[in-house]
C-alpha cells in the first residue's frame, strides 16, 4: 500500500497492512513520517517524544 509524503508529495510504501503510529521513511526526501489514519490512509511527520520533552525543559526553564 502506498500513500503520498507530505514533505515532496512522492509515493510511500507503508506495507499491506498500515497500523497506527507506524513510523516509515521517505525514499525520494528522507522525512521520517508516521502513520496517523487509517481511512483514508495518511501519514504526517513523525513525533520524537524525547526531541519535544527537551524544547519543553528549555521553554520552561527560561520562563523563570
């Protein structure tokens, strides 16, 4: 199954079976995207839960 990048809007092999929060790669940009509906299948950037904590403790931080 594939299903169009959001980044360059190239074509994206997902599998037979996509499931929620499947991280899957772009060949053509590289984008690391995740699976974030099944129906119509879509796929968007992929969500780094450690990248987010980091630019929270700064934001925080800096706050106060």
């Amino acid at each position: 199954m594939k299903v169009e990048c959001p980044a360059c809007h190239a074509k994206v092999h997902v599998g037979g079976k996509p499931r929620m929060g499947q991280k899957v790669k772009c060949r053509s940009c590289d984008a690391e995207l995740e699976v974030v509906w099944l129906e119509p299948l879509e796929l968007d950037w992929a969500y780094d839960e450690d990248e987010f904590e980091d630019e929270y403790d700064e934001d925080y931080e800096d706050a106060y």
